[in-house]
C-alpha cells in the first residue's frame, strides 16, 4: 500500500467512524458504516448485528445486506453446533477479534461447516468477521462476505477492521442510554414460544405474538403458524440446545430493546421428556428488570469501577461521609468522584441520578428505514 493509498484509507475510515458516531440508533449506525466501509474495502453481502454484552448472545436489530430470508438458521446451527473456524465466542477473547475464513483455513474453506452449508449454496467465497467490543465486552458482530470470483479478504483489509472494533463498540454501548420522559407500563405478561430441535417454532401464546409485534424489524423466519419469528429469538432456542447437549456453555439469556424503547429480555431452556431425551425449546419473553438493564447503561456512561461503587451508595442513600467510611475514601474523594459521575450521566442532583440510571424504563430507539438492503 502506497503512502497516498494509506492516508485516503485513513481519511476514508475516519469520515466512517465520525458518520457512525452521529447515528441516532444502531441501525442507522449500521447502514452508515456499511455505505461508508464498502468505498475502502469491496464485500458482495453483509451482516451487522447487536450482542446482548452480558451473555455474548445475538440480538437486535440486526442489518442483513444482500442477504436471503431463512438463512439465518443455517448459519447458527453452523455456529452452534458443527462449526470450528472462526467461533464469534473465541473471536470474543483473542487478541484480535477479527478473522478471515480463508486465512484461518489455509486457503482450504471446506474444512468450515459455515462454508459447505450457508456459504458456498449462496455463491460466496470468503467471510470476514469481527466481534465490536471495548472494556472486554462484545456489542456487535460483524460479517462481510465476498462471491465468488473476488480475492480472498488479506492482512491489510483485516487490520483495517481491527482499527473499527472499538469505536463502532464505543458507539454501540451508548445506545443503552436512558431517555428524558418513562414508558408507561409493560401491557402483557410473560411471552412463551416453543421450538423443535430443527429451531422450528411449534406454539406461541397470545402475550408472545404481542411482543414479536413490538420488536425491531430485520431477519426473521416465518414460521408454519405464519408468524415471523426474529433471527435472534431462533438463535436464542438453538442456544439453549446446544447448553442441553454439552456443545456450549453459558446462558441462552438475551437482552433486546423494542421499538417504543422498552427493554426485554428473552431467555431460553431445553425441555426434556419422560424417558430424559431432549424436547423442544421453550423460550419466554418478558419485561426486563432494573436489575437487567442497570449494567448496561452503566457501561454506555463509562463509569469507573469506583464510580459505580460510589452511584450504588448513593442509590441506597448514603450521605458523603457514610460513603467515604464504606469505601476507604476520604469525603473529598468522594465528593470529586460524585461529580465526575454527575458530568458523565449529564445530571446535577442525587435523586436525578439515581432517577436516571435506577428507573424501569428506558429511551426509545427511532428504529426506522430499511433492514434488508440491496446495495450496489
């Protein structure tokens, strides 16, 4: 790469990142980064996705570019349950969160369930794929994927993405804000939805369709029942199998936000029958607790360890100098680490604080425009 070809691919990925950051949701986060990132690095199809930062779990939305309708099962049973290249849950830990197929394989992606079974039936050749994340923590996932007949993604382009990792995840977590005016309160009770071992949904009660109704718009499958089910909820019941049948650990818990700006959370089980072989799915949905959401918005201010001990004291009331005894501060500390916490949350009182980050309710994303583009 010449030197005028490296300050033009810098100046390119700046204007990308700066666009990015001006976004008023995630989604159009996506679509900014996708226009923008195609002019430095050429990919045919993309996939832009959220991670619930706590459990590493897809969520929503999700920005599918270029991409057919039902594939998305395919890809996170390759994922799940077959796949050993590239794994997002070990991308998570690596130094570089970033990785071609083609890299990692030696130039031989048969040995890659994902490219025998989703890649090369749609004409792709490579992918390459990033976990966005910052303070250890994954906020997104990215897939770009070249047809075939295009080079194979190389070093270059691969440290370019590396460069976005962190800003795009910066960008990302701050969407977990709270907003100015409450949500009144949640409509319906639990949501339950049942899935077979194929991620074929089953059953689904009324409360259920009533909030598939409130989510984002993106990938989804429509089901024999003639519901749309989101990619992320599949995944989410695929999750939970793979834990039954010991071919993944964690939890199959997702936090997702609704397009009012209400918080859910999604989790899910493996049923067992009589004999003890593995049922369907369950997976139930329902109004996320203070307890769900706290974490995340702490991450979207970037408190400090030490600030959030201190927001906690305060949530439980504790005068400067109680908060001083308990931390092994003195009050003066105390007192400045206060108002960093005041000009970083952007409130000027106590009970505004803990108002803003304790309360039940959560902003809204203007979750609008188009999810599935075609793009030149």
């Amino acid at each position: 790469m010449t030197s005028s070809t490296a300050s033009r691919s810098e100046t390119g990925e700046a204007r990308l990142l700066s666009r990015a950051a001006k976004a008023p949701d995630a989604l159009g986060m996506f679509a900014e980064a996708s226009a923008h990132l195609r002019k430095l690095l050429p990919y045919d199809a993309s996939v832009w996705r959220v991670i619930d930062p706590l459990t590493g779990l897809m969520a929503a939305p999700i920005r599918a570019e270029n991409l057919d309708e039902g594939g998305c099962a395919v890809y996170w049973e390759c994922e799940l349950f077959t796949e050993n290249v590239n794994l997002y849950r070990d991308l998570a830990q690596a130094p570089l969160p970033v990785a071609g197929l083609r890299q990692a394989t030696g130039d031989l992606p048969a040995r890659s369930t994902l490219y025998q079974q989703f890649m090369r039936p749609r004409g792709f050749q490579d992918e390459l794929r990033a976990v966005l994340r910052i303070g250890g923590r994954p906020h997104g996932h990215l897939s770009l994927f070249r047809a075939k007949g295009r080079p194979a993604f190389d070093e270059a382009e691969t440290r370019m993405i590396a460069g976005l990792v962190t800003p795009l995840a910066r960008t990302l977590r701050s969407f977990a804000e709270p907003p100015r005016h409450p949500l009144p309160d949640a409509p319906h009770g639990p949501g339950l939805l049942l899935f077979d071992a194929s991620g074929a949904l089953l059953s689904v009660n009324e409360e259920a369709r009533a909030y598939l109704d409130e989510l984002p718009d993106g990938p989804a499958t429509t089901s024999a029942l003639g519901i749309r089910v989101p990619a992320w909820v599949q995944s989410t019941a695929l999750k939970a199998r793979a834990i039954s049948q010991e071919r993944d650990h964690g939890r199959a818990r997702v936090r997702v936000r609704t397009r009012t700006g209400r918080w859910l959370v999604c989790h899910a089980s493996c049923l067992r029958e009589a004999g003890g072989a593995l049922g369907p799915s369950a997976v139930v949905v329902e109004p996320a607790k203070t307890s769900e959401i706290v974490p995340l918005i702490v991450d979207a201010f970037e408190l400090t360890e030490r600030e959030i001990e201190v927001t906690q004291c305060i949530a439980r009331g504790l005068p400067t100098g109680k908060i001083a005894q308990e931390l092994h501060l003195s009050p003066h500390t105390v007192r400045d680490h206060i108002k960093v916490v005041f000009e970083k949350v952007r409130v000027s009182s106590r009970g505004e604080l803990v108002g803003k980050l304790f309360t039940e309710y959560y902003a809204p994303f203007a979750e609008r425009g188009t999810v599935r583009p075609r793009v030149p």
